[in-house]
C-alpha cells in the first residue's frame, strides 16, 4: 500500500492475509522476557519444557507486540491515522516458540464516524497472527482512529 488511506476506504468484514511474516529468535524471546515478562517459561528452556506450554515460549505480550509493529508497518503507517484508544480483547491461542514464523491476517470487523470529531472515524479490526503451520497463535481486536477523506480537525 502506497496511497494515503482514509476511513471510507475501509469496508466492513473485508480482509487481508499475510500482510508479513516474522519471528523471533531464542535470544529475542529470553531478552523480552527478562524485560517485561520474566516467567520461567520465557527464560529457560527446562521449565517452558516443564511448563504447559512444552517448551521455551515467547511471552504473549511480545507476540502482541510484533503483531502491532507489522500492523503500524504494513497497514497503519498508510492511513491517516489519529492513533487508538486501547485493544479490546486479546486472546493466546497457542504458544509461540523461537523461530516460529508467523504470519498477519485482519479484517474491519465494524466502523463509525466519531460524534465527538467527525473528522475522523472509528474502525475495530479484528486481527489474526497464524504460526507457519497456519495455526492461530493470537488474535484481538483493537480500535484505530482514521481520518475522513477531505475533512479536517
């Protein structure tokens, strides 16, 4: 996407599939574990062995985290964006291990033009990370705020 994209642009339930892949390796995993999510599971391969995730696994929040830098980097960056009021659900399905490659995949699940700024609207997308074996490893939904094509603050 190389053009400016506006609310009316978004349509509701349409989608997109593998807007990029990424993953993380062993070292990434540890690192943003002893950052901000230091269980064992994320730290030491024994105990996310032990652990009912079956072995070493990124914390769900840096899975999040991934998630939203491809979603800013393939999608967000292109519109004219107002930024988000917040996520309003996220779920881990399966654990995500070093080197899992995943993939993105969204849809607009609603939309609205805001009352209080009609400038812009209100679009919830319902995103999707898959493991290379196209498995669901996380999904949420978050809000974003779009400006209107033509109108201003």
């Amino acid at each position: 996407m190389t053009n400016t994209l506006f609310y009316e642009d978004f349509i509701v339930n349409e989608s997109w599939h593998s807007v990029g892949e990424f993953s993380s390796s062993k070292d990434q995993l540890i690192s943003f574990a002893k950052l901000y999510d230091p269980q064992p599971m994320h730290l030491d391969e024994e105990a996310g062995k032990a652990s009912m995730l079956g072995g070493l696994a990124s914390s769900g929040w840096q899975t999040g985290a991934l998630l939203i830098k491809q979603m800013v980097e393939r999608l967000y960056k292109n519109t004219k964006n107002y930024g988000s009021p917040g996520v309003k659900e996220a779920h881990w399905l399966q654990p995500v291990f070093p080197n899992d490659v995943l993939s993105v995949r969204y849809q607009v699940h609603s939309k609205r033009v805001s009352s209080s700024k009609p400038h812009m609207g209100i679009i919830d997308f319902f995103i999707e990370a898959q493991n290379q074996t196209g498995e669901p490893v996380m999904t949420m939904v978050s809000t974003q705020f779009i400006g209107l094509r033509g109108d201003t603050p």
